[in-house]
C-alpha cells in the first residue's frame, strides 16, 4: 500500500512526513493529528509515537501556557497542586526539534522562550513525588540543568486552598516565614545543599514574598518557590520533598490546627532536618540513585 508522502516545516525544520491513520493521537496533549504538521519520535514504553508541532512550539514567554494557575492545577495522588517550571539549556550540537519532540511525548513537556535561557519547560502531565528522581534524572540526560542561569520553581498548594487562603498567607507572611527565611540566610551552606543554589538576583532574599523573591505569594491558588536549582536527581528530590512539607504545615495553618508562631517554628524546624540529612525521604534506604 502505498504511503501519503508529504514536506513540512515543523518548528523550522524542513522534514518529509507520511500521512498517518485517521485517529492518530498527540502522545503529549492527546488531540488527533489531522494534518501534516507532525513528528514522529519515541518513549520509553513507545518506540513510536507522534507529536503535533503545535506542542513543541517555542511560545512566547506571557502565553497562555505560561498560565501557572493552570499548569499547576495537575494533582499528584496526594491531592497536592504541583508542577515545576524547568528553565534548561541544550547541549551544543542538540537536534532542538528531536530533543522537545522526546520530553513532549515521555513527560508532556511543553517549551517556551525565556530571555535568560535556550528555553523553559512546562508540565502538562502529572508527575507525582515517587517518579521525581527519575523524570528530573531523564531530562537532565537530554537537556543542561544544572547551568548557573538555570532555575527550577516549583508551584504547589492542596488542592482544597482557594484564593482567600492564598489571602490569608499574604497577610500574615510576614510571622509566617520571617524566621524560616532568617534561617536560610544564616545557614548558606544549608541553603545551598538542599536548594542547589543560594539566593540571587531572581530569588531574593526579601520577605515582600512578590515575583523575583525566592517565594512567590502573588498567586490565585498556590505558592511559588523559586528558589529551587537543580544539582543532582536526588538533591532536586530532596528540595521538592521540603517544599511540600512546608505546604503541608501551611495547609494546618489554613485549618487553624497552628497559629503564625506555630507554623513559623514547624518550617523552621523541617529545614533543620532537611540540613541535616534527617528527614525520611533522605534515609539510605530511600537515597537510591535514578536511574
């Protein structure tokens, strides 16, 4: 049977497609594939699979998919709000196209542009805390993380805050994380082991918790901490894991279990057991290197 043969741009690359069968699938979004703009690719589990070229389109930085209320709206199995922002560069050499075509279908990572990096991945699939040494461990094989310009911030919050929550973390930031952020500026070596990076000109180290700072309360639903930076799978895991615990100490605030000075010296107290490798995800058993 002879097969449909077609040449398209795909995201700047001339490439030579066939028609594929009514019904083929996007593995990244799940929309079918209706006409030519497409690119055939591969995962894991899949040694074929096809991407539409509008998921692996380099979005300006402000679009749509940039909307974290939404992209952090994918819920782990603990019913947490959670996605990460990936800032990356590409290795020299890299087939641009191959490379966001892969991460598009294996993890549903959509690019867009960022001035201070090659690009800045979005999720848009859920990735839950057990699978996070092996995602983050994957995309460093395929992209530079680890790069002095690169930060990775993480946006969560339970599912059940809504934005008067958000308000009421605003309000009282101030007894809140004062002493926790006094702490990691005090502690630099603790601060840099189990963030990756200590604060800088994109993650300051102010208490007005706005856009730059290293926490972000300016949004609708969730906390964004932007301090993040990855070094190896399991320092990145470690980080994600603290950032939850602070969540899940807020989330008893929200509930009035704690008060402000309460909250305060639990998160205070969880990063001193971060610092000193005593928390349970950090245990030997549990330290396993990704794969």
């Amino acid at each position: 049977m002879a097969k449909y043969i077609n040449t398209v741009n795909v995201a700047g690359v001339e490439l030579e497609v066939s028609k594929l069968r009514i019904g083929t699938k996007c593995k990244c979004c799940g929309k079918p594939i209706t006409n030519w703009d497409y690119i055939q690719t591969s995962t894991k589990s899949c040694n074929v699979a096809y991407v539409c070229s509008d998921c692996i389109k380099h979005r300006e930085y402000g679009s749509d998919l940039q909307n974290k209320d939404i992209i952090a709206g994918k819920l782990t199995s603990g019913q947490y709000r959670f996605a990460i922002e990936i800032e990356a560069n590409y290795f020299p050499g890299t087939d641009i196209v191959a490379t966001d075509a892969y991460l598009a279908a294996q993890w549903g990572l959509q690019p867009s542009r960022d001035c201070t990096v090659d690009v800045e991945y979005h999720m848009t699939n859920k990735v839950n805390f057990h699978g996070l040494k092996d995602f983050v461990q994957d995309v460093a094989n395929h992209v530079v993380l680890d790069a002095s310009n690169c930060g990775h911030h993480i946006n969560l919050s339970k599912i059940t805050w809504t934005a008067s929550d958000m308000e009421r973390i605003r309000w009282h930031k101030s007894e809140l994380f004062s002493e926790l952020l006094e702490t990691m500026v005090n502690q630099k070596e603790a601060t840099k082991n189990l963030f990756g990076r200590y604060f800088s000109d994109y993650c300051d180290s102010s208490i007005s918790c706005h856009h730059g700072d290293w926490l972000n309360l300016d949004k609708t639903y969730h906390i964004e901490f932007r301090l993040p930076h990855f070094v190896n799978a399991n320092q990145f895991f470690y980080c994600s894991n603290f950032c939850r615990d602070i969540i899940d100490i807020l989330d008893k605030y929200l509930n009035n279990e704690f008060d402000e000075s309460k909250a305060s010296e639990k998160m205070v107290h969880r990063f001193n057991v971060y610092a000193n490798g005593k928390a349970t995800c950090q245990r030997k058993e549990r330290n396993t290197v990704a794969r």
